[in-house]
C-alpha cells in the first residue's frame, strides 16, 4: 500500500542538496576556467539534468533530495515545520534556465558560456545551502503576487 507523499517538505532537503550542487558547480567553474571546457561542458550538462529532472518531477524526486530523505534525514531530528516544496521546485526549473543556456553555448563553441552559467548557478546554490536564501523561491513569490503564477 503506498502512502500519500507529505503536504509540505523539510526545508533542510533543498539546502543540502543547494550544498551537493554548490560544490558541483564550483568544479565546473574551476574545470572551464581551467582549460577542461569539455569536462565543465558535460557537468554542466549533468548537473543541468538534475535541475530539468527535478523541476518536472519535483523536488522531492531531485536525486539529491532522496539521498537528503534516505541517509540524512533520519539521522537528524524532525524538523520544527515544513515548507510548500512548489518555490524550491520552481526554483530547479530557474537553474535549469540559466543552465542550459550554458549548455547550448557551450555545445556551439563559446566556451565562456559554461563557467559564467555555473558561476550564476553556484551563487544561488550557495546563498540557498549557507543562508537558506532561495534566490527560485523569492522569484516564484514575486510572480505569484504578480498574479503570472496561480495561487494554488
């Protein structure tokens, strides 16, 4: 019998995997200001996937998120609440933007293209898993008292 996924999640899912990330993206920007543009260009590309892959199933589905759920959560003690996983998920689909814009140049030669995506990318990554500063999230409340997202 399965059960019903939560109404809300742990806000320390998102920052953990912002610090998995962060990191990921760190060596990327090392990786294509170093030379290796076509090692920086394939983990952008992965790491893109993960931001794809977790704005269209979620952000509880983030590969990073059930490494968060399975291993370290447990450990942990619950948290004082939970939060509405829409932003953190809305704000995959923002590092998904600004990736694969990286991406695509990249693949069409301009070489710079991939450490300035990521270095865009690591900075939200690192505001979120340091200060628990969701630059998606913020962004996703402004449209939605913009009224271009639903309240829902």
């Amino acid at each position: 019998m399965s059960h019903p996924e939560p109404a809300g999640i742990d806000p320390r899912g998102p920052r953990f995997t912002a610090g998995v990330t962060a990191v990921l993206l760190l060596v990327t920007v090392v990786l294509g200001v170093g030379g290796a543009s076509v090692a920086a260009w394939i983990l952008l590309t992965a790491i893109c996937l993960v931001f794809a892959w977790s704005a269209v199933a979620g952000i509880r589905r983030n590969p990073f998120s059930v490494v968060f759920r399975t291993i370290v959560r447990p450990r942990l003690r619950p948290p004082a609440e939970l939060e509405d996983p829409r932003p953190p998920t809305f704000a995959q689909g923002v590092g998904f933007a600004v990736t694969i814009a990286g991406v695509v140049l990249g693949a069409l030669g301009v070489a710079a293209a991939v450490p300035i995506a990521a270095s865009l990318a690591f900075i939200a990554a690192f505001l979120n898993a340091v200060f628990g500063y969701c630059l998606g999230c913020q962004l996703y409340l402004v449209l939605v008292r913009a009224r271009v997202i639903p309240r829902t």
